[in-house]
C-alpha cells in the first residue's frame, strides 16, 4: 500500500447519511475476482443514468469536471454501512479516494478503509460543513490537506484535530496491512518460536 503522511486533494461533498456499501458500489457491479476493475462501478447508481449502463449522470458530482481527480469525500453519519463488502473499499481505493470525512463509519467499513489505504477521519458535522464550503466555492483551488503524522484537516484558515488509534495510524502511515505490521516483528517471532521449541518441543511436529 501507498504510505499515507500529508495529502492533498481535490474534496468532494457527498453530504447524506447512511450511505451503504450497497450505494458505494452495487452487487451487480461485484464481477471481478480481485480487488482490480471496481472503480468504474464505484456509486454506479447515482453515477449513472441507467442500471448497468454507462451513460453519466451530468449531476453527480464525480462526473463534474470541477471535481476532476477527487480524493477525498466528504459525507455525513454512519459512512459505509450494510453489508460487510471489502469490495466497497477496493471501489473507492481504483478511483483515487485516499481519504473519507465523516461524521461516523460502520464499524467494518472503517477497518477496511485502514486496511486498504484509506483513511478514515471523523469529524463534527459543524466541522465537515466548514470543508464542504471551502472546497465547493473553487474545488480545483481550494484543496483540503490531511496530515496523518499530526492528525490534522486544513481548509484555508480553518483546521480540525482528528483522533485515530495508534495501530490504525501506524498502518496507514508505514503502507501496510496487519499482515506486513506483523511481518514487522519476525525477528522476534522467530526467536520466541526457537525458544518456545526448546521449552516445548512436544507441541511441535517432528521434522520428517
């Protein structure tokens, strides 16, 4: 994964609640195998004009060319609820979404994004409404800039502290997943495991 440290990006509002996996992106959308080939069904149902087709909703505001490049949304509560979909994240992350702010997360969603490269920021609605603003008077212009290493959302003059848990921040800013955080320690793991031997070698298989 991308590390993610200071990013700045082009902040498009999408202020609804509850907005689902099933939103984010559709089961119908769901025909890859891998994480690879999802953006294009990324918020298929609001993107575009018919169900399956790729006639672009001109009022969507992804499609419009001020908010070319977007990366990162803006929303309101319970982000990324429903389904469990790790799908939804994969979506997200192809387009070119680095960050979400919102005023919650379904819990799942939120550790997937954190999984996947995503971060995920929780901020007051006051808050979001004060970024929304800035963003929708010059989006091109008036980027939103994140700093992971002070947990910080700058917009102009404006800026808000965020809270992120320690291993959630660790991930994200090292580019890894809990798999490669692990792999980090195998020096250790490996000397635990040839001193567990020793202690204990019953519990291990004979070598064949």
């Amino acid at each position: 994964m991308e590390k993610f440290l200071t990013h700045y990006g082009v902040a498009a509002a999408l202020l609804q609640d509850n907005i689902d996996t099933d939103a984010i992106i559709p089961s119908r959308e769901m025909k890859a195998v891998s994480k690879h080939g999802l953006g294009e069904g990324l918020f298929a149902g609001w993107r575009y004009l018919s169900a399956g087709g790729r006639d672009t909703n001109p009022d969507f505001i992804l499609n419009r060319s001020e908010y070319a490049d977007a990366s990162i949304l803006l929303s309101g509560d319970n982000f990324g609820c429903g389904s469990s979909r790790e799908h939804a994240v994969w979506a997200l992350r192809e387009f070119g979404i680095r960050a979400i702010i919102a005023e919650s997360f379904g819990s799942i969603f939120f550790n997937n994004c954190v999984c996947n490269g995503i971060l995920p920021v929780v901020l007051t609605k006051a808050e979001i409404m004060v970024l929304a603003q800035h963003a929708a008077a010059d989006p091109q212009t008036n980027i939103v800039v994140i700093d992971l290493q002070q947990c910080r959302v700058a917009a102009g003059h404006d800026s808000f502290r965020f809270a992120l848990e320690e291993g959630a921040r660790d991930m994200l800013m090292q580019g890894l997943d809990p798999i490669g955080m692990t792999l980090l320690d195998a020096d250790a793991i490996d000397a635990f495991e040839a001193q567990d031997r020793k202690q204990r070698p019953w519990t291990y298989p004979a070598a064949s």
